[in-house]
C-alpha cells in the first residue's frame, strides 16, 4: 500500500452484506476527520446516507461514493466525486479529489479485501471515475486503471 494506514480505517458493513457477498448490490461510502485523519467505510448495499447526513460532511461534499456495477466488459467500480457542491471551486475541488483519489481506491480495495480474495477476477475489475459539476458541461468520466493497481 502506498499511503493508506490501516490503523486509520474503520470498516462497517450493512446487512445483508458481509465481507463476502453480494457483489451486487455493494456500494461504497467513504467519508474522513479533518482532524484525526480517521477514514470512515461503510459497505452495504445502499449509500450510507446517515454517515453523510452531518452538518459538516453536508458543507464540505468531500465524502466518495461507489457502486459495482455490470458493464460489457464485466464488474466495473464506478466512483463519485461531487466538484460542484461545497466550498472552493470545482477546479480546486476537483483537483483535490484527483490528488486523493489513489488514496481513496486503495481503501476501497483494502477494506474490502475480503471480497477481493474470494472473488479475484474483481482485481481484473475496471475503475470509471466521476467528477460530478454543477454545469454539465463541466462534468467528467475518467477511466482510472484496475482494481489489482491499489492493492
């Protein structure tokens, strides 16, 4: 791992979803402390909208949210970063996401390495990563490599 710090990972997961199963539904809702540097996972097969209702988060639009999904070429994470709420500009918003987002893939792989190792191929899985503007046109989709590239 480049720079997650397990010990700062805190890892919960909703029913019905396990370490296991299902691939599908699985969602991912990543969200931190400013202050401690603490990294928040809920896996589950809906966002956790309760981690994300704060005060703060809801001011800062800084949490990351994931799915599995079925593309054609098979699962395919599909992450997003909301640029267009909080503060700062949607250019240095995104720019912030962008500097994390390594981080960020390598706790979702981490914290769901159970998963990873009962069903491998998901490494081979393909990353599509959302910035999500205001103005649509602002908006972008970006490939980001595979899963096996956070491990």
């Amino acid at each position: 791992m480049r720079r997650l710090n397990p010990k700062k990972l805190h890892v919960r997961f909703n029913p019905p979803t396990t370490e296991e199963v299902p691939i599908h539904p699985r969602t991912y809702t990543l969200t931190h402390s400013d202050r401690t540097g603490d990294l928040f996972l809920t896996i589950g097969p809906d966002y956790d909208r309760k981690q994300i209702r704060g005060w703060y988060t809801r001011l800062m639009r800084d949490e990351v949210l994931a799915e599995w999904k079925n593309d054609t070429e098979g699962p395919t994470l599909h992450v997003y970063c909301e640029v267009g709420r909080g503060l700062g500009s949607s250019s240095f918003r995104e720019s912030v996401f962008r500097r994390e987002l390594g981080l960020v893939l390598e706790t979702f792989r981490f914290g769901d390495r159970k998963l990873f190792e009962k069903k491998s191929k998901l490494d081979q899985a393909r990353i599509k990563v959302y910035f999500i503007a205001r103005k649509p046109e602002e908006s972008k989709v970006e490939e980001w490599g595979l899963m096996k590239d956070y491990t």
